[in-house]
C-alpha cells in the first residue's frame, strides 16, 4: 500500500522529492502516514478534503482485494 500512495502523492505535488511515504503495522489495521511539502499540502488534501479522500477510497479498495484494512493519514 506505501507504493500505491506514493506513486499517487508524487503525480499530484510540485516538490515529489520531499514526499515521504511510512507505514506501520498497528493491532488491527496498517497505517500510511504521508508527508509533503508546506506548499503541496493543499494540493495533497485538495477543496474540502475530496483529493484526500479520493486517496483513501482508491487505497480503500484496494486493501479490500487483499483483505486487509489501511488507514492513510496525511501528516502536517
């Protein structure tokens, strides 16, 4: 799953060099925490949170095909 939110985060930010993509292993769930440029977290997050949530719906579903449950959290 870090590859697949890495790959979507650089497409959309004008710095894909400070993109900075970790994932932990929690009791239930894996969790993707992203890091971005001061000035590309608005392109990350997007008008009312709908590119963020479009990030998490697409990783979403594909955790689902792998049975798995994923938490993307874009860190400030």
């Amino acid at each position: 799953m870090k590859e697949l939110v890495e790959v979507i985060t650089k497409a959309l930010v004008d710095n894909p060099d400070e993109v900075v993509v970790t994932e932990k292993q929690e009791e239930k769930a894996t969790v993707v925490e992203v890091h971005v440029a001061e000035s590309d977290m608005g392109k990350v997050i997007g008008k009312q949170g709908r590119i963020a949530k479009a990030i998490r719906s697409v990783v979403k579903a594909a955790a689902a095909k792998e049975d798995r449950k994923v938490i993307v959290d874009i860190a400030d």
